[in-house]
C-alpha cells in the first residue's frame, strides 16, 4: 500500500508551521540568492537590460501587505512588484497591497535586488518599463540608480518589431515571470 504525502510529511499544520519558521529564517531567501549565484555562474545575470513590473494577484485569506482589489470588487488582493534580468530571471520580489500603485513599490523593487551587481566599470543598465512609470518622480528615482529607462506604452514594442525584424522587445520578460509565478503561486507568495 503507497503512503500518502500527509503521513510522510506530517500533518498540514506541521507542514505550515515549518514554513512559517523557515520563512522567518530567512531559508527562501537564502536558497533564491544561492539560485541566482548558480545561474551567474552558469548563464551570467545579464545586467544591461533589465525589466520591471508590477501584478496584482488575489488574496483572499491573507493578513499582510493586502488591500482591497479595485479590478475585483474590494475583495482582498496584493501586488507583486518585480524586476528581472533580460531572460527573466526574477532579481527582485516586493509585496505590496493591491490598490498600490506600481510607481510607490519602484525604489524598494530596485533596491531589493539579492545578487551584488559585478563591481567594476559596469556597463550601463537600462530598464524598461510601461507607462505607469512616466512620471518625474519614478524617473529620479530610476536615474538615481543608475538605470537608462526605457517606457513604452502597451504595443510599442510590437509596432517596432512589425517595421524592424532586428529588433528585440525586451519588456516581455517582466510579464513571462509573472506569468510563471500565477501558474506557480505558492513561489510567488513567499
């Protein structure tokens, strides 16, 4: 007779309070840094271009960094703000409430990245973003970092590659690795 995973791994509050635990001591964290060095090592974390974007994702029985959902009738929801590398390597992860907007999560998101950038003369990194980041005060703070920013409205980036085969959209990837993290989400919640 197979055993099931409930007697292999004990019980569902076991289970959760371990993660809790975890979680407090910082072992996710640890183990995305360890990933991130061995995906340096491997592929090389490619600073020059980078993405930056947020996502709203529900959050019905959560207690922290929630707000009401304006896209989902007030119900309990929070946002995930998220900056990868050019292949959409996740760099930084910053939870916030759902009404949040995007611009507000900006500094903590760029100065949330858990790699040491190369040190050295690095070359210059560009960021791209939409829209919701034009405004004066994310731009500073964008430049403050040390970023190039690159905005365009949803669309643009298609437009080109109509006129220019040699052109690469590079936005795209923020929306792949929110896209893997809602197909995933127990990862996207830690």
């Amino acid at each position: 007779m197979e055993s099931s995973p409930k007697s292999d791994y004990g019980s569902a509050s076991s289970i959760h309070q371990y993660f809790l635990e975890w979680q407090a001591a910082g072992v996710f964290e640890q183990l995305w840094h360890a990933s991130l060095l061995e995906y340096d090592e491997l592929e090389g974390v490619t600073w020059e271009w980078q993405s930056l974007d947020g996502a709203m994702v529900k959050a019905p029985l959560a207690l922290e960094s929630v707000g009401s959902n304006p896209t989902d009738r007030g119900k309990n929801g929070s946002k995930r703000s998220l900056l990868v590398d050019e292949r959409g390597a996740p760099l930084s992860i910053v939870p916030g409430g759902a009404s949040t907007h995007d611009v507000k999560l900006l500094a903590a998101t760029l100065d949330g990245i858990v790699v040491a950038r190369p040190s050295g003369s690095p070359p210059p990194q560009n960021l791209c973003l939409d829209t919701g980041y034009v405004d004066g005060p994310a731009k500073r703070e964008i430049e403050e970092r040390g970023y190039i920013p690159h905005v365009r409205p949803r669309g643009e980036e298609i437009a080109e590659m109509d006129k220019n085969p040699d052109f690469k959209a590079r936005r795209w990837v923020v929306e792949v690795c929110h896209s893997w993290f809602n197909r995933f989400r127990k990862l996207g919640a830690l």
